[in-house]
C-alpha cells in the first residue's frame, strides 16, 4: 500500500529512488567541573577542537568542483567565519574560566545562549541561522569528543542515486551528497528559509523540509518518490503511480533545459506588457547569479549579514566599501538596498542593550525602521554610506516595516540632513535618488495612497504582509498552515497597494517569496503587479511564465479572484484555466 506523507516544499523537482536513512552520530555531552589548574589544559582542548573542525570543513570544500558556482561554496565559507568568531572562540573561554567547567559544557551554554538569541528574531530568514550555530557547534563537539567525521562527508559511490532522509542536514551535508550523486533529499525539521534549503534550490536538488516522524514510516532501501514541487513523499508506490511520475520527471526535465534558453530575452507577456524581472540578493557571493540569470537588477539586497557574528557595528567605511564591491559586480544594473531590519533581540555594541526587554513578540515589538529611528547611530552610518555610493551607480534606499507618514517623515528628514552635510563637505551622491518603503503590515496597505505621496517607489514584502494579516508565526509548526498566499484578504491588500502606486504613478514590485511562487504569478500580473523581485534560482522559470501569460485574461480571473470565499477557490481558479 502507499502511504503519502506531507512536507514543506523548499526546492522544485521529482526524484524517484531508494531511501538511504542518515542517522548522524549522537552527541552526549559530559557536564563536570574542573579545579582551577586545568582552565589552560582546557582552553587548549577547545582551540585544538575549532581547528581540527576548521580543517574537516576545508576539507569539504575543496571536495566542491572548480566549475561549481561560487555562492555555492559561500555556505561553506560561512560556517567557517563562524568558527572565527568571538562568540564561538572566546565566549567558552570566558566561562570554563568564570565557572570552572570542561570545555564542552561551556560550548554548549554559549550555544544555548547565541542560539536563544536567533530564535527570538522576528525575521524568518534571521531566526534560522540557529541551525547554523548548531551545525557549526556541533562539528567542534564531535571532534572533542573523539568522534569520527561523519560517513557521508566523504566521498562515497554508496550514495549516489539514492534519496537521503535526515532529522536535519548541515550545508555541508547537502554539498558533499550533492557531490557523491544523491538524487533528492527529505528532513524532519526545518524550514523554507534555512541555508540547506536555500542551498538546494541552488543545487537543483529536489528537497522536502518538516516532514516530521518521517523515519516511523520510511526503512532503508524502500522505493519513495520525493515530489519537490508539491512537498509530498510517497512511500511504495504501485506501478501507476511510479508511471506517472516518471512522466512528469521527464517532462520537468525538458521544461528546466527549455529556460536556459530565456537568459538573454525580453520579460513581455504574450500580449505585449513589459515586466521587470529583478533578483533577491542575500550575501555578497550571490551577486554573480544576477548576470547568470540575466535579471534586470536586485530587487531585495539584505544587509543583516554586515551586523551578524560580530559585537563591534560595522562602520560608515565599512557599509560604503561593501556596496561599491556590489555595484562593481552589477556593473551598471540598479541596486535596490534594504536597510537595517534587525529586531531588538539582536544584541551589538553601540545598539542599547534595554531595547532588547521586549521579547515577548518580537515580531511586534522594536525592529527594522522602528529601532533604526530610535538608534540614530546604528542607522545614519548606513544611510550616509548608501548616499555616497550613490555616486557611483543606481541606487535606491528601500525602507522595512513602514507604519505611519511619521516614520517617512522622520526617514526623509535624516537623509535630508546627510545629504547637506555631504554637500557642505563636497562628497558627491546622487541627488534624486529613489526612496521607498516596503509593505509589509496592514497598516501600510490600507494607507498606501498615503505613503504613494510621499515615496519614490513600493515593494510588497508578502513573508511579513501574510503573517500579520493573519496573525500566525509562519515559522510556528502548530499555526504555519494557516500561511495562506491566497486569502481573499492578502489579495485585497495587495491589489490595493498596486491601484495606490498606480494612481500616484509610482512603481509597486513585490518582493517577498509569493513573488517567486509559480503557483502566483498569473494571479499576480492580474492584480497590476509590473515588477517582480526573487531568487534568481525562480527567476528564468517566473520569466517563462510571463512570457507564455496573457494580461488581459489574467485580469480578468484576478477580478473573479477578489471575490473569492477562500484561497483553494484562488488556486483553483488558475489551475482550471491553464488546463
């Protein structure tokens, strides 16, 4: 019989093969005291640790091909600056010494610790780097603790064409399988915005993430089929249903090579409207994707890792030295930059430390434009350096969770002070540069013709805009399913923030993840949206979309969609139209 089991879609794709169970090795880490004669002897013990773990990783990515792309290895380079930072090499100095404790236990509180701080951050991208501190920290323990690398980290013929089932996988997990030939890959924890998930769809390795228990029901060597589009595993399919997959794995597979093919063409959908395509950027290393992809520019570019594994901010030079690195990469595209959207349970020197009391619902609390506003020296540093690079390229300053006019107010009148400041100086920028906010909150849907007269430009950022519409924690497993693209009531936002940008005869693009959603984007062209912003791993096959989409047929399923009672009408909608 076949048993169907439901996960969270993370990377696109259809795999049929065998299941390889990972079962990673257990870490029981010993809790004792020392005598105050072996603070060195422990010391060193973790020293040696960090670097034989250093060295593993290494390892690993010199395993990666030369001809791979370069964000791939920047997973790997990201956990090995973690093992460099202070929080990680000091921190459990500081307490073996303080506390008289073995090195592993003061690893671990200082895990617990970086890690609670993670996971009281509103931003959903933000709070999963507590699998990264884990990975990384995990790594040191198993070398501490005399544990062998872990088997599926070495080259290994044993894996390929197999699909692996995992409680959770470590970036470097997934590259070192990607490299020894697995098919597909399925984890009990995690979520749509973890590095692993990200680094699949990279990869092209179809992914499913949060199937939890799934090793209840999944043995070694069973026959499964890992459907990456739709997030379902199926277990013993009959032959029917193995039939019909492999059609779809083949017709997928002439779709993927088709889009290659769209690099250089013009985004028109089929009755002649011109789309702006634009790409999501996170880290620096992914700047080489926009020109791979041929986006028209970024969109969406994250500036929360500049703060992040640090304790000193990054200063005026430093903002300004990374954003011409950017433009330098562009050469010549439009550089959309976000600024600073950290919540107060991200503590850094120079940020108050009381500011991070109210925790209780970060995600409501003092972050993005908020605590920007309320820190002016964690916020000018970022504006001046963005104005000064806007000298040398299309920039534009695209401001987080807007509320109210007094917030822009308030936004407008610092940069206007810069911008004299700079003037008086003779430091050159670009006087007519482009501000604007995001949507992310009913408020500022409802008030968009408000915030339309005021700004240059909008972006829809749908992760947020849906959570607060309605009023889940889309990282909760217990209230995620309640995350609903296609409410009625996200629609009627959205439609409303683009009539508000139209009628004021500014641009509106969204940039959130339901900008990246296949399943999205003829609904999206209906309701007026012109500009889309996403990963450009999505890009080529959202652009593909437009061009085979009609306009004016889209429009006019999109007005039916307004009046819909739910989402799944929404869905269906669509899906029955393009039948």
């Amino acid at each position: 019989m076949t048993i169907l089991l439901q996960g969270v879609n993370v990377s696109r794709g259809i795999a049929i093969g065998h299941a390889h169970l990972l079962q990673n090795d257990q870490i029981d880490v010993r809790e004792y005291s020392i005598h105050s004669s072996h603070i060195d002897e422990e010391i060193q013990r973790l020293n040696d640790a960090i670097g034989d773990a250093r060295q593993q990783l290494r390892a690993i990515r010199d395993h990666i091909p030369s001809s791979t792309s370069a964000d791939i290895a920047a997973f790997i380079d990201t956990h090995l600056l973690m093992m460099e930072d202070i929080a990680i090499t000091e921190e459990p100095k500081r307490i073996i010494k303080e506390r008289l404790c073995n090195a592993e236990w003061a690893l671990k509180l200082q895990r617990d610790a970086v890690v609670n701080v993670f996971e009281e951050m509103a931003d959903a991208y933000l709070s999963t780097r507590r699998d990264d501190v884990n990975h990384v920290v995990n790594r040191i323990l198993r070398v501490m603790l005399n544990q062998k690398p872990l088997a599926h980290e070495m080259p290994d013929d044993s894996l390929n064409g197999r699909i692996i089932l995992a409680e959770d996988l470590t970036p470097a997990d997934t590259v070192m399988m990607q490299h020894n030939g697995i098919l597909a890959f399925a984890t009990e924890f995690g979520g749509p915005t973890s590095h692993t998930a990200i680094l699949a769809r990279s990869l092209g390795i179809p992914a499913i993430v949060g199937i939890q228990n799934a090793r209840k029901y999944i043995k070694n060597d069973d026959l499964i089929i890992i459907d990456g589009t739709n997030g379902i595993v199926l277990i013993d399919p009959d032959e029917c249903i193995q039939s019909h997959y492999e059609k779809r794995q083949r017709e997928d597979r002439r779709y993927i090579n088709s889009l290659g093919r769209l690099k250089n063409t013009t985004t028109k959908t089929s009755d002649g409207i011109s789309i702006n395509l634009m790409a999501n950027i996170e880290l620096p290393s992914d700047f080489d994707t926009v020109r791979d992809v041929g986006a028209s520019g970024v969109g969406l570019y994250r500036t929360e890792f500049l703060y992040m594994n640090r304790e000193a901010l990054p200063d005026e030079e430093e903002h300004f030295n990374t954003y011409m690195d950017v433009m330098k990469s562009l050469d010549g595209l439009p550089l959309t930059i976000r600024t600073l959207d950290l919540g107060a349970d991200k503590q850094v020197d120079g940020i108050t430390k009381n500011i991070g009391q109210q925790r209780t619902n970060p995600a409501l609390g003092l972050r993005a434009v908020r605590l920007c506003l309320r820190e002016p020296g964690l916020f000018r540093p970022q504006l001046r350096a963005i104005i000064r690079a806007s000298a040398y390229g299309p920039i534009r300053i695209m401001i987080p969770m807007l509320t109210n006019l007094q917030e822009i107010q308030q936004v407008m009148t610092i940069i206007e002070e810069i911008q004299l400041e700079l003037e008086k100086k003779e430091i050159g920028f670009d006087k007519d540069i482009q501000i604007g906010g995001m949507v992310e909150v009913p408020a500022s849907a409802v008030c968009a013709d408000i915030f339309a007269k005021k700004l240059d430009f909008l972006s829809i950022g749908t992760n947020d805009l849906i959570q607060y519409t309605m009023a889940i924690d889309r990282v909760n497993d217990e209230v995620n399913y309640l995350y609903d693209p296609f409410h009625p009531s996200v629609l009627r936002l959205i439609h409303m923030t683009i009539n508000a940008g139209k009628k004021a005869k500014i641009p509106v693009a969204m940039c959130g993840e339901m900008a990246g959603d296949p399943n999205s984007t003829r609904l999206l062209l209906g309701l007026g949206l012109r500009e889309f912003s996403v990963h450009s791993a999505s890009l080529l096959e959202i652009k593909k979309i437009i061009i085979d989409s009609d306009v004016e047929e889209a429009t006019r399923l999109a007005k039916r969609a307004l009046k819909a009672n739910n989402g799944v009408d929404v869905i269906e909608l669509f899906r029955n139209s393009s039948d």
